[in-house]
C-alpha cells in the first residue's frame, strides 16, 4: 500500500510540474507592398515583458533590428511557408501564466538579409492547469503586409567615418582640379 501512495504522489508532481505551452500562429503574410503571398520571410516573436511593444516599432523606425535577436523568444522564429503564407512557433512557460507578445516580420529569411520588417499588434493568451496551452492569434496579416507603408527600412546603414571620409575626398579632388 505504501508503494502505491509513492507511486501515486509521484505522479501528481510530475502532472503538476509540466510545463504549459504558448502556441502563436499569423496567417497570410504578403509580400512588401503586394497582395503575393509570402514564403521566406521570418516571423519572430518576442514577449512584451522582455522588450516593449512601442520600443520595438520606434526601433524598426530607426531601421534597428539589433532587439530581435537579443529579445526573441527562443524556439519561436519560423519562416513562412508557401501556399496561405503563413507562420507559428511556440514557447514554453509556467502553468496558468498569461503571455503577451508580437512578431516582428522581416522580409527575408535572416534579420541580416532583411531591408524592411514589419510590427504586428501584441496578442495575449493564458495558460492552463497542468500543462494546457495558450493560443496567441496574430490572425490574417494581409491587409498590413500588403500596405508598403507599415514597412520599414532596416538594415546596416553605412558609419558616419565613411561618409565623411568620401566628402573630404571629393572636396580633394575638386580643390585639386580646381588648381590645375
């Protein structure tokens, strides 16, 4: 009898340690500025909790893209797929925690490669006793994608020394012709 009781007990703790899961899902990605379905373009997600939702649209309006990397959500980075162009990723967390988060959408299949992204609305979910998990639905992005507007430029700028460097160059080669 005693053994069944362990036996017992030790299955209520592993029920009541199982992790819950976040499930996040966006459909219809379009192409920057079409209504083409996209295929290879990134979605990260990142919790609102590691790194706000208006820090990130700024940053993606100053064409920063440095806070996806360090701020995504690991094993939530999917790249779409053909067909409805679509995405989902998941995250583990605790059992009845509530999970707010947004992608950010970049298009190309690496934040390198990527010369314009996107910030989609935050989304919630909770998760359940035991393990349930909560569903984030960041629903059908085509409407957004396919405005050329809501994306941003983002990528490597080149260094303030270069620039200069080149203007006093030229400024140079024209107070040198101008001698001659």
């Amino acid at each position: 009898m005693k053994k069944l009781f362990i036996v017992l007990a030790a299955m209520a703790m592993s029920i009541a340690a199982q992790a819950a899961t976040a499930k996040w899902s966006a459909n219809t990605v379009n192409q920057v500025g079409t209504s083409d379905k996209a295929t290879g373009y990134l979605c990260v997600f990142i919790e609102s909790s590691a790194y706000s939702h208006d820090n990130a649209v700024a940053a993606i309006a100053a064409g920063n893209t440095d806070f996806a990397t360090t701020y995504a959500k690991a094993g939530a980075s999917k790249t779409t797929t053909s067909g409805a162009a679509s995405a989902s990723g998941w995250g583990a967390y605790g059992n009845s925690e509530t999970v707010t988060g947004y992608l950010v959408i970049f298009n190309a299949s690496t934040i390198a490669d990527a010369t314009q992204a996107y910030v989609t609305a935050e989304a919630s979910g909770t998760t359940g006793a035991a393990g349930q998990q909560a569903s984030l639905a960041f629903g059908n992005q085509g409407t957004a994608t396919s405005s050329a507007s809501n994306w941003k430029t983002v990528g490597d700028a080149p260094e303030p020394t270069s620039a200069i460097l080149l203007l006093m160059g030229g400024a140079m080669l024209a107070l040198r012709r101008k001698r001659a």
